[in-house]
C-alpha cells in the first residue's frame, strides 16, 4: 500500500513539472504573440489536460487492470493538489463555480484518458 501511495505521489509530482513546463511555453507565445485573455483561458484549461493526460498514462503503464481508473484516480489527486494549493495561496475557501468544475471535469478526464490508451 505505501508503494503504491508513493508511485501515485511520484506521478502526481511529474505532473507538476509538466505542468509548469506547459506553462512556461504557453506563457512565452501568448507573450509573443499578444493574446487575447480568452484564449489564456483555453491554455490553461489545455494545460491541465496535458498534464493529467501525462500523469494517467504513465500511471496507468504502471498499472495492469483498470488503467482508466487509475488515470481517473491520478487525475482526481492532482487536481486535488492544485486546489489545496490554490486555498493556500487564496487564503480562502474555493469557489464552487463553473471554473472550477470544468478543471476538475478536465483534470478527471485527462489522466483516465491517459490511463485509457497506455500500454
């Protein structure tokens, strides 16, 4: 159970690094390219996606059953994580608005499509 635990942790953190990798790209073309703060939106939405895609694919390589689960499960922790982050920062309680249902929408479907296609 432990290992199982810090394999979930390890990816969670990769994610993490994708993320902010994802990030920092898609910072320096909307920089570049002057874009507008509605397509930000999208990129970042894009972002989690990417990120949880990532982390359920290589979760659910690890895993021989149930991989779209362990995806969902992978994607479910990491999105959990940015919102203790996000309280953190904030200082505050989340709002339960559409932003934040569509990240975790988008965060769950990522990673279980990630673990979906993995071998």
């Amino acid at each position: 159970m432990k290992k199982r635990i810090m394999t979930l942790m390890k990816t969670v953190v990769f994610m993490c690094i994708c993320t902010v990798i994802i990030l920092l790209i898609t910072a320096f073309i909307y920089y570049k390219f002057n874009i507008s703060d509605s397509k930000i939106r999208a990129g970042v939405i894009i972002t989690y996606f990417l990120s949880c895609f990532i982390g359920g694919f290589i979760y659910g390589g690890i895993k021989e059953k149930n991989k779209y689960l362990y995806g969902l499960l992978v994607g479910t922790a990491y999105f959990i994580l940015v919102a203790i982050i996000t309280i953190i920062i904030k200082g505050t309680a989340l709002n339960i608005n559409n932003d934040f249902l569509i990240a975790l929408f988008t965060c769950s479907v990522g990673g279980m499509s990630g673990g979906m296609i993995s071998k």
